[in-house]
C-alpha cells in the first residue's frame, strides 16, 4: 500500500516540522564552545551546561506534554512549545553572558514537543503505513543533524552566536505557519490514541524489549553531544580554522550518509537490524577511540565521518523499530520515554562532555564514550527486539 492524500500532507508537514526543531538542538553543537567562549563567564564546564540542558529540560517535559496533548490535542501543545522554544532562542541571542545563554537553552528545550510530533504522525497515518512513516522520520532526523552541523558554523561565522540563536527562531516561526497547515486529523484516530492509562507508562518502561532501544537512543545523544564539546576546540588546535568548520563538516556529513543508506537498504531487505545497529556501534567506538589520540586533522576529519556513518544509521533506525514493537495504545507513551532518552542523552552529553573535556582532554570524552556504547551493544545483543507479532524486528 502506499500513503494516501491525507498521509502524504501529514507526513511532509511534520517531517519540516520535526526538522526545524532538531536543528534548533544540533545547530548550535559544533559551535557552541569554540564562539561561546567569547562570552563574559565562559567556560569549558558552563559552556557544557549550556549544552546540555537544553536536553534536560526536553527529557522532563516530554511526558508530560505528551499527556496534555492527549487531553487538550496535539496541534495546541505542538504551538505553545514552539512559542517557548522561541523566547529561549531570543533570550540566548540577546544574552552576552554565558549565563544567559544557559537560561536561553533551558528555555529552548522546555518546548518538549518532539513526541508531540510522533503522537501526531501516529493519528494521521493507518497502522499499515506507520512504520513507514516512523522510518522516514527517522531519516529526516539524520538528514537534519546533516544540514545543521553545515548551516550552523557557516551562519556563526557570519553573524556570530546571537546569529545562530536568531536563525532557529526564525525556524520555529515557520514550524508555527505548518501548524495552522496542518489538517485535523481523522477523529477516530484522535479518540484511539488519546486513550491513556496510569500504568501504561510503568508498562513501556518495563518492557524488556523497549528497553535496548530507549537505552540505544540515550547512548547515542550522549556520545554525540560529549564529541561535539572538545571536537571544535581540537580542530582548531590542530590547524582547522574556526571560519572553516562548516566546509570541513559539509562533506563528512553528507558523505557519512550515503554511507548508511546501503545499511538501511540492507537492514530492512534481510531483517538484519540487530547486527548492523551493533556494527554501527563498531563504528562509533573506533572513531571516538582515534579522536582521543589524534593530533592530526585529517585523521580526526576522517574518524568523524566514521562516527557519523554509525551515528545515522542507529538514528535512522530507532523511531521505526520502537513504532513496531510497541502496543498500539500506548505508542504515544512509548514515543515519550523514547524521546526522552534522546533528550537525556544530549544533556548528560554536555555535562559529562564539558567536565571530561576539561579534565581529560578529547582522551576523556574518548574513554566514556567507549563505555557507554559497549554496554548498549551487549544489551541489544543480549535482549534483541521482536515486533508485536512475535517476530524478529532487531
């Protein structure tokens, strides 16, 4: 089957929408602690922090906006978070004091509607088609951290930090305009997700299948966010201009993701998700173990291609392998913790980051980077996944 009119609104709508707000995360990433140490109070640890929270506020809203959403519907939460994700941006663009910048963040991240946004999907589209769907999104997610760590150093050298904050103002200003786009969706998909229970959530949280993949998306954010904290300030010791980042970025970042569509096509014809997530993990932990010892930069530029060829694929696939494991019911719930984890991970990513950093040095990020992401293969490999028919879906 293929997607019919309704879908096919639905669908481009809040891929844009989805893409907006993931740049508003991963724009400021590769440029935060090279630009924001210009600022009065600047440094490695609060540069971190204002990394970081803007994860911690998304991970505790989440759920709770996911709730409001079944009660008051999707497209009135979707719209407030937007507008709290805009007064973040101003004040963090307005702000020449790292401290502000940290409260700018905060804001940012308290419009905690990314499961909003899964919830939404899930009304509009017919079972059928949802995993589709879920699946493209999750490719959106990657092409958006793509085009962010290009946009985002070539508009900060440019116009500064403040330009960077004023450009994913202006981003969730058009999430607004998609909003009002937005059809209504079918009733009686509204009436079936909105159906929620008290123990549903301890339910998804529990589930022993679930957790590999909540756990994968943690992981994955947090050694993201942790690399993204020392890289920038590396490249640059090791001769990469600070003007240059977003050129040197451009072509890694496209060139990792060709370099996961063959694992994608793969994964999906032979059902083979569970060792290709555990190869994209491979992957992961021989690039951040290279960044540790480098002191060139074409052998750092290269292990960062690496790492984001395990990174987006893992992105890629995660969205689609929660949609098909977990209950109808309780998607939107699941879709919650799920982004949660992802939330989380970038906080505990800025933190961790900015401390190990300034202890350690890239070695640092290096070592709990490592950790975490042995763990996480262990476990998938140990539990696996099976969608809800039984079968194998890692």
């Amino acid at each position: 089957m293929a997607f019919n009119t309704l879908e096919k609104k639905a669908l481009t709508g809040l891929a844009l929408l989805y893409a907006s707000r993931m740049l508003g995360l991963f724009m400021v990433l590769p440029i935060l602690t090279l630009y924001g140490q210009s600022l009065a109070g600047a440094t490695t640890v609060l540069l971190g922090i204002a990394l970081g929270i803007y994860g911690i506020t998304q991970a505790v809203l989440q759920i709770p906006l996911g709730m409001l959403s079944d009660r008051f519907g999707r497209k009135p939460v979707i719209a407030a978070g937007l507008g709290v994700f805009i007064l973040g941006s101003v004040v963090a663009a307005l702000s020449d004091h790292v401290l502000g910048v940290v409260i700018g963040r905060a804001l940012q991240g308290a419009g905690a509607i990314a499961s909003v946004i899964l919830a939404l999907l899930a009304d509009y589209t017919r079972s059928e088609e949802r995993t589709k769907a879920m699946a493209i999104v999750g490719a959106i997610i990657g092409g958006s951290f793509v085009l962010a760590v290009i946009v985002g150093p070539v508009i900060a050298s440019a116009f500064g930090l403040s330009g960077v904050f004023w450009a994913t103002s202006l981003m969730a200003l058009g999430g607004l305009v998609i909003v009002y786009w937005l059809p209504a969706p079918p009733p009686a998909k509204v009436h079936e997700e909105r159906r929620w229970q008290g123990s549903q959530l301890g339910r998804v949280v529990r589930d022993r299948q679930l957790v590999p993949l909540n756990l994968g998306v943690f992981v994955l954010h947090l050694t993201m966010t942790m690399m993204f904290v020392g890289l920038p300030v590396a490249l640059v010791q090791q001769g990469v201009m600070g003007d240059q980042l977003g050129w040197v970025y451009a072509p890694v970042m496209v060139l990792s993701f060709l370099g996961m569509v063959p694992m994608i096509a793969i994964a999906e014809h032979r059902k083979a998700h569970r060792p290709l997530l555990a190869l994209a993990g491979v992957f992961i932990i021989l690039a951040l173990a290279a960044l540790g010892v480098s002191s060139m930069a074409w052998l750092s530029i290269g292990m960062v291609w690496l790492f984001f060829v395990g990174f987006n694929f893992v992105e890629a696939s995660l969205p689609s392998l929660i949609s098909r494991r977990a209950p109808e019911h309780a998607r939107g719930t699941a879709m919650g913790v799920f982004s949660t984890g992802q939330f989380l991970g970038a906080a505990f990513g800025g933190l961790c980051g900015g401390w190990a950093y300034q202890s350690f040095g890239m070695a640092g990020i290096a070592m709990i980077g490592i950790s975490v992401m042995l763990v996480w293969i262990v476990l998938l490999w140990v539990l696996g996944v099976r969608d809800r028919s039984g079968q194998v879906a890692v």
